[in-house]
C-alpha cells in the first residue's frame, strides 16, 4: 500500500465506493473523501495538471504530495459542510463518473453532486444562451428543452439568467430531468434568486460543480465552467448569443471536443442574434425545432415505454448506450467503440432492445430511442 501520505491516515483502497457520501460513516470512506476534497483544493482550478497527477500516481494524496503544492485544509470541516449542503463527490476514476465527460482532454478531478448522480450518465442536450434575452428567444429556449426532456434527454445549461434558466424551466415543466453546472461553490447558489430553481433541478437532476466548498462565482470560473457543459453533453444548443458571449465558448469547447453545435436563428439585426447566426455561417446545425436535434442524434421520436431507472442498468449497458450516444453503430462498429468481442455483449443488446432503449434500423445499426443510462 506504500508509506503514509502527509495529510492522510492511510491510503483508502480496501474501500472505495463510487459515490463519496458524507453521510457514508465507514472510516475508510471518510479518508477516501477528505484526501479528494484537498486535492480539489490544491488543484481543482488547474484541471489538466490535476488530471496528469491522477494518470500517473491514481490515488489523490499521492498525487496531491507530487505536486508539491501546500494547502491549508481541514478535511473533517470540509467533510461537515458537504453533508450539510446535501452534496456528494465523485472522483474522476469512479464507475459513476459521467463516461462522456472523462474522455475530454482537461475533465473535472472531482464533481461535488447535489441531486441524482445517475442524470450525469444520461443522454444530454447541453441549451445555452444569452442572460438578456429576448421573449422570442426565452420561449424557444424553454420549448426546446421541454421537447427534449418529453424524449427522455436530460437538459443541461448553467442556472444563468435567461436563457439558462428558461431551458431549465422548460425541461421541469415537461416532467423531465435537468443538469445545472454552477461556477461556484456547491454551497452557493448564483445568481442568488434562482435558489427556488437550484433546489427544484437537485429534486429532478443535478446541481453540479468542479469548484470547492465555499468559492464565489468569479468571471474566471465561467469559461471553466462551460468545458463541462459542453462536455457532459452530446450536443449543445445556443438559442441567442451576442458578439462576445461566454454561449459562444461553450460552442467552441463543444466543437473542439466533438460535440454537434446547433443554433437557432434570428434577425441579423437583433444583438443577440449575431452570435448565433454567425455560428450557423460556420457550419452549425440550424435549428427550427427538436425534430433536427433528435434526428442528429439518432433519437426515434414517438410514443415509447417508459425507460428503466439508468441505475437499473448493468455497467456493461450503460458502456453500450454511451457508446451509441454518439451515433448509431453496426454491431461490428459498437464492438471496436467498446473494445470488446460482439458476444461479450449479446445479452445485453437483447436486454437493451426489449426494455426498448436501442433498436435496429434498416441497415443493421444500432441505435438509442430512449434516454441513455
């Protein structure tokens, strides 16, 4: 197991659960907690060191002596305040961490989660925009998201003023499910009046964050932020964007990361409408409505039987559905996107297609109809 590690009793490894719960009493949990929550600290803001730290030395105390940086941190305070806030963690090497998200180049080391950590793993539509939009533009955000949570896909935008908040509204609305990634603590709430919005997506969804305990919402955190929404998602929507608008880095990390890119178009004499239409000059999908985005992304609009719970799927289906989230595969395809043989995973496509989350098409692909688990 090797020597002790300053700032650590022991190295946590006989008991690591995927979930770090606060609540969790057992001793080894509570080290495996405060040894992530310090790393977070040292290194959270710093996501491409923290991650090559993780790569070579796996556990976060090692990692955190490695990296030589010194942080004042009183790990059962930190651990009390998360479990008054209601929160958990999630490290980057856990099964519950979100696939789609770790396979970015710069993830987030550690999310603190306040919600259903199993929305995280779901198919995602990420529904930026503008703070001050337009009527126009607020109720095309909130229809948008409502179509698509009435699919089964989980909306996910920033707890913004505007847009942001229209999107969340819109999916809540239609009974479905929404992610809000925060620039700030899990412990604050910005902007302070979306508190009632916060804590309705932790009852439906997730209030998600890459930063500590306590830290305020400072500009620099935002394009920080965005990597994530984009990143967790499988597309990314912007509805109204002006000239320089943080939606437009969103669209950027999603284009740099492999993301489709849509955006809804508007007079060219509007502010907030520039943003948009230029993206769409430069190749993004134009949106008129759900149907273009559910078609992108392989989704069979119609009635359908309710999915199973994504924590109700083995870990090998929801490899499966990952997988397939970013476009439908031949079997063959889906075989060489897991890294396995077609008959490791034969039961589990039969599985998959009578509880009616897959089906075939014509050509023989695969492909997801409902939400992704």
């Amino acid at each position: 197991m090797g020597s002790p590690v300053p700032g650590s009793s022991r190295l946590s490894s006989d008991y690591t659960p995927d979930i770090l719960d606060p609540a969790d009493p057992h001793p080894a949990s509570k080290t495996a907690l405060g040894d992530w929550l310090a790393f977070q600290r040292a290194l959270g803001l710093k996501p491409q060191t923290a991650v090559e730290l993780l790569r070579k030395h796996r556990h976060p105390a090692l990692a955190l002596a490695a990296s030589g940086v010194a942080t004042s941190f009183d790990r059962n305070a930190e651990i009390a305040a998360l479990l008054r806030v209601g929160a958990v963690a999630v490290p980057l090497h856990s099964a519950a961490y979100p696939a789609r998200l770790a396979c970015v180049s710069d993830p987030a080391p550690l999310l603190l989660v306040r919600g259903d950590v199993c929305a995280l793993s779901d198919l995602s539509v990420a529904i930026v925009g503008a703070r001050a939009a337009t009527v126009y533009g607020k109720q095309i955000a909130r229809g948008l998201a409502a179509d698509l949570a009435r699919e089964g896909v989980v909306i996910v935008s920033g707890l913004a003023r505007g847009i942001d908040a229209e999107a969340h509204r819109g999916a809540l609305e239609a009974g479905g499910r929404t992610v809000a990634f925060q620039a700030c603590g899990i412990d604050r709430i910005y902007p302070r009046e979306h508190r009632a919005l916060a804590d309705q997506i932790a009852a439906n969804g997730a209030v998600v964050t890459e930063l500590p305990l306590g830290e305020p919402p400072l500009r620099a955190y935002f394009p920080l932020r965005n990597r994530l929404i984009s990143g967790l998602s499988a597309a990314v929507v912007v509805v109204e964007a002006r000239e320089r608008s943080g939606s437009l880095t969103t669209a950027n990390h999603a284009a740099n990361q492999g993301r489709d890119v849509f955006a809804v178009p508007g007079p060219i004499t509007a502010p907030t409408s520039v943003g948009t239409n230029r993206l769409i000059r430069d190749g993004a999908h134009v949106v008129l409505g759900a149907d273009e985005i559910c078609s992108e992304l392989g989704l069979l609009r119609g009635p359908r039987s309710p999915p199973r719970a994504a924590c109700d799927l083995s870990g090998l289906s929801r490899e499966i559905l990952s997988a397939l989230a970013d476009a439908p595969a031949s079997r063959d395809e889906l075989a060489r996107r897991l890294g396995r043989e077609p008959a490791e995973f034969a039961l589990e496509l039969v599985e998959l297609e009578l509880a009616n989350r897959i089906a075939e098409d014509r050509d023989g692909r695969l492909q997801i109809v409902s939400r992704l688990g």
